[in-house]
C-alpha cells in the first residue's frame, strides 16, 4: 500500500507540471514540496531526500532545455533522471529459477495537531509540539520548503504502535520528527462516550472495521458509519525514578556525616571556595563552611555515590528544621502524591491534605512519618465536617512545588501528574491511582460506575490514558457549573 501511494502521488506531481501553463520558480517549489512529502511519507531517508529536492530544484531553475523540449518537459525529464539515479533503472528478468530478495517499507509517518497527546513506551505523556522541540535542541534540523524533520533513530524513542497483523499494540522505534507549516487538518472525534477529538492530516492513516472487512484507510476516506480500532490496554516498559537526580537542580543541601563531606569536597576541589563559585545557587562562603562542619553540603556538589539509596536528609535554605525523603519514588510517596492531588492544599510553607474519612487520616499520618519523619498536626475544618492533615515544612513545600510542579495556592486547571510518576511501573502507579480515586472518586447508587471530576482537563486525561496501562477503558466529558467547565471521568461495566 505504501508503494502505491508514493506511485500514485508521484504521478499526480508529474501531471501537474504536464498541465502547467508555463513552468516557473512557483511551481517548481511546488513541485518539489510535493516529492518531499511523497518520500517523507514512504520512509525514504530524510538526508537523501534533502539532497534530491535541492538537486531537482536547482537545475530546473538553472539549466536551460535542450533544443526541441518544452519547459514543462524538461523538468519532468529532470525529476525521471533524479528519480533513477536512486530507484535504478528498470530491467527485464529472465524466465528461468533464480533468488529474488523482496524488500519492504518498514512504516509511515503520522502528522498530527501540535497539541496531540503522544502515549511513549516509556509511560511519558507529551505533546507533538514538545516532543519535537526537546529533540530540536541536541539533533539535527532539516529544513525543508513546507517544514522541517529531525533525524532521531539513534535516540531511544519508542512509542505503542499498533500491529495491523496481530491487532495488538508493540512497542517500535521512532526514526523521524517531521513538522508541517500551514497543513490543512482535518478533526475526527468518536462516539465513545468522550469528549476527545483528534486532529490530523488527510493522509493520516487510520484501522477501522467497515461491512466486516478490517481496512487501513486515510482520514479523509472515514464515513460516519466507520468502526475505528482505538487502544484498550498497552504496557510500558516503567524504570526506577531516581529522584536525587532532579533534587540536584534546585538549591537543597544534603546532611551527611561532617568528615565525609569534608573529604569529598577535598577530592574534588583544591579549595573550599572553588566550590561555592562553581554553585548555581548564591552562597555566604563563612555561611557555606559553617554549615559543611555540620555535614551541610549543597546537593549540586554530591554525586549518587555520595548519598544512602533508600532516604536522603534535606533541608532548603529558608528552613531551620531537617526532613527525611525518599531517593527514589516508592509505593509509599506514590500513594502519598495520589492524596495529595485528590484532597490536598499547598503554600510556601506546609502542605495539607484535607479529607474527612478516618482511613485515608489515619494513612496519611503514618506515611507522613515514614516518607518524611514529620509528625503532621491535624485540625477541624470550620467550614465543613472534614479535618485538615498539615505537614509543616518549607523543605517539603520547595520539594513539592520545584520537583513535582505542583502550583502554591489553589490547583486549577493546570494540574498534573508529575512525569517520575508516569513513567513508573505499573506496581507503583497502582498505588497512586488507588489513592486518587479514594479521594476524589465517587460511585454512583443508581448505576454501575465510578467517576472523578476535575478543573484540570490535563488531569483527567492523563488518568484516562494511565487507565489503558490496566485495561481499562474509561468516558470523558465535560459539564459546566456557573458557566465554569469541568471534566468529568466515568468507568462503568457491568462487573465495576
């Protein structure tokens, strides 16, 4: 199929110039956008395709035609040669037993709206717009006369695909990162019970179940009537999130026994100055000694060597009082963020989660004294039957807004689940879901579901695409209150 679409749009290229009136620099432009993207979509290598639109673009503009040939006709001879110069020559096979190797595209390329959520094998949840512009930085752009492309097969993307032959998802590389300036897309949503639509290009190519028959179609051949095949379940491959590793771009210290961190600054600097310049925090060097006689030593100094690997002793530098956290995101802190997100309060000085069922109090006080050594204080709400659970720390408030992004004051609409916890395993992402849901969930007297409500449209999709990594499948819609929108997430089943 793949060949016969880059023969046919070679062809409707081809015509075009035959039907030129005249040819000029306009139309070769044209002309050659239109390769590209013909090549691009069959899997042709990005570099030779650069090297072929410059080649044709250049002597159509250069080389005069030779005596008795059109315009029109010239170029056309020159994209045939070009196209032979990679293709090779046609020739006749002889009639006897002989070895034919087949060779085949191995894919095709996707292009959708900038704002497309992309589900990575690694459990990562991002953009189109943002996975594109974190690999711009550090590979290189191809510019081409409709957008440019990103060479990226030797980064380790990898993304579910689906597998038309064994109609499941498998885990597949990502080779290329194409971006497209003013292409026309086109909006699909499904009946499915959810708020969602997707935005893509014509060509786009989708699996859908029509009069019993299993087709791969474009997007601008969907009837209404289509059946189109969507992911219930796919897994991820999940990794342990060591968070020292964030901890290290913010201004935390770390307390560690007073001789070591003495003989680990000596290892690696000649003087103790030397290391509070080569500080991205302003430090008092009388305050900066003082401090490492008492095993105080800026985490941007240390090394994961340096430290124990189950819980790191911190402070930030406006706070008097030491915390215990954890190296790595645990079960325990997962369950934790989930009450967090589902009932919690942060300011610049404590966190609060606020709940009035006895279980959910009792369990984040225990966690509180596990995961942090602090023993929260607990307080009635005045405005309502609930209790107030407060933590207060500026350390753990600095950790919660700097290393999970969680916004000081009211949540909002642009909460969301920090991406050490998306990318984790399935284990400890059940951890955070269950705690989530005791929260915010609710379950309906008169049907079989459960369904959350959030001012964050972000949240709710992520959990809606978190909950494909369990099979389930859940509903998004949006209602409003006082003109003011909210998302709502329904699971319902029979057996829910």
């Amino acid at each position: 199929m793949v060949l016969d679409n880059l023969g046919d749009s070679l062809k409707r290229t081809l015509k075009k110039i035959a039907n030129a009136v005249h040819v000029d620099a306009k139309l070769v432009k044209e002309v050659v956008r239109d390769i590209q993207r013909a090549l691009l979509q069959a899997d042709v290598n990005v570099k030779l395709v650069v090297e072929l639109s410059k080649t044709i673009e250049k002597r159509s503009l250069e080389e005069k035609p030779p005596a008795g040939m059109s315009n029109r006709e010239h170029v056309i001879h020159i994209v045939y040669d070009e196209l032979v110069n990679i293709l090779g020559e046609s020739r006749e096979l002889p009639i006897k037993k002989q070895i034919i190797m087949m060779v085949g595209l191995y894919g095709q390329g996707k292009c959708v709206h900038p704002q497309s959520n992309i589900s990575l094998s690694s459990g990562d949840i991002i953009t189109a717009e943002q996975l594109y512009e974190k690999y711009r930085v550090n590979y290189e752009e191809d510019r081409l006369d409709d957008g440019s492309i990103i060479d990226v097969s030797s980064a380790d993307i990898y993304v579910p695909s689906f597998n038309p032959k064994t109609l499941r998802n498998e885990r597949k590389k990502v080779s290329h990162l194409w971006k497209l300036q003013g292409k026309h897309l086109l909006q699909v949503s499904l009946d499915a019970g959810n708020d969602f639509s997707v935005k893509v290009t014509p060509e786009h190519p989708f699996f859908i179940l029509r009069n019993g028959n299993f087709l791969k179609i474009r997007a601008d051949e969907l009837r209404s009537d289509d059946y189109v095949a969507v992911p219930r379940e796919y897994s991820i491959t999940g990794k342990e999130h060591d968070l020292f590793t964030d901890l290290k771009q913010h201004d935390f210290d770390v307390i560690i026994n007073p001789s070591s961190a003495k003989t680990i600054l000596h290892s690696r600097f000649d003087i103790i100055l030397e290391a509070v310049d080569n500080l991205n925090y302003k430090r008092n060097y009388c305050s900066f000694t003082l401090d490492l006689k008492k095993g105080r030593v800026p985490i941007q100094l240390l090394e994961g060597t340096d430290v124990p690997r189950d819980y790191l002793t911190l402070k930030s530098k406006k706070s008097h009082v030491n915390i215990r956290f954890p190296r790595f995101l645990t079960c325990d802190l997962a369950e934790f963020l989930g009450y967090f997100i589902g009932d919690g309060h942060l300011t610049t000085t404590y966190v609060e989660i606020i709940s009035a069922d006895t279980e959910i109090i009792n369990r984040v006080k225990t966690l509180s004294s596990c995961l942090f050594g602090i023993k929260p204080y607990v307080k009635k709400d005045k405005r309502s039957n609930a209790y107030k659970i407060v933590l207060a720390s500026t350390t753990l408030a600095s950790i919660f807004k700097n290393l999970f992004h969680f916004p000081p004051g009211k949540k909002g609409p642009n909460l969301s689940i920090p991406d050490c916890m998306l990318s984790s395993s399935d284990l400890i992402l059940s951890r955070f879901i269950q705690a989530y849901f005791d929260c915010d969930g609710s379950i309906c007297k008169s049907y079989r579901n459960i369904e959350i409500t959030s001012e964050s449209r972000i949240l709710i999709k992520q959990i809606n695409l978190i909950l494909h990594r369990f099979g389930i499948f859940s509903c998004v819609s949006i209602k409003r209150v006082h003109a003011k929108p909210y998302w709502k997430l329904c699971i319902e089943a029979r057996y829910t």
